[in-house]
C-alpha cells in the first residue's frame, strides 16, 4: 500500500485535479459543443488531502477527441511541494458535461473525473484514493 502514502496521495490528488464538474444538473441548459472540450487548457484550484488539510494546485490538461464521442486527457499538475502527470479517458454524460476515469501508472492511482464546459470555462472535480479537489480552467 506504499502508493498511498502522504506524498504519493498528495501527488496522485495533484494529477488528478486536472479535469471534472462542480454541478451536473440535468436541467441546466447546453452551454458548449462537444467539441469545445477538444484542445489545451490551464487553471488552479485546491485539493483535500486524507488529513483534511488543502493545498493549491494549478494544472494544464489536453483533451484530444477519440473519434467515438469521448476524448483522451493528458495533465501534469503541481502544488507547491508536488509534481504529477495523468492521463484519462472522457466521456459526454451531457451536451456540456463529462465523466471518466482518471489513472497515474507511477502510482497506480484510479479515480473519478467529472467535467462542465462553459465556452472557453472548464469546472472540474474529482474523487478517489482519500483525495477529493475543484479546479477551475480556461484556454
């Protein structure tokens, strides 16, 4: 169970903030095309750590279309202490959102992955591994 030690979580916490959703309401009017996804993007958010504490994290990600309607993601995030890359397979659970599973093979850490696009916004959440995290991005 060496993967989840402090500083591996914390890293496996950091890759994964790079893509998910604050809300998904069925309701909620189609702000974005599917393709809107598609491309790179940058932001920042905080993360939970198993101990309650937080810390900032800021992340770039690319999602590249599959060509079946989901999309592959690449991120690298960081927080002041930590440096981690991920990768995930996304999926439209909605016209502007979308969820998967997220993967770091260092560590071998799988989580969830959930995703809102508003134009050129991107809301992510996620959780697994103790870690839960918000992060907002943009283009």
């Amino acid at each position: 169970m060496s993967y989840l030690t402090f500083p591996n979580v914390l890293r496996s916490a950091v890759i994964a903030l790079s893509g998910a959703v604050f809300a998904m309401t069925p309701s909620e009017p189609s702000l974005a095309r599917r393709s809107d996804l598609a491309g790179s993007w940058r932001g920042a958010g905080t993360i939970v750590l198993p101990s309650g504490a937080s810390e900032e994290a800021r992340c770039r990600a690319r999602f590249r279309p599959n060509g079946d309607g989901s999309f592959s993601m690449s991120a690298l995030c960081a927080t002041p202490s930590q440096r981690a890359a991920q990768v995930a397979l996304i999926e439209p659970v909605g016209s502007n959102r979308y969820a998967g599973s997220i993967f770091n093979d260092e560590y071998n850490y799988t989580g969830e992955i959930f995703l809102t696009v508003r134009g050129d916004r991107l809301s992510a959440s996620l959780s697994g591994g103790q870690v839960s995290g918000r992060i907002s991005m943009r283009r």
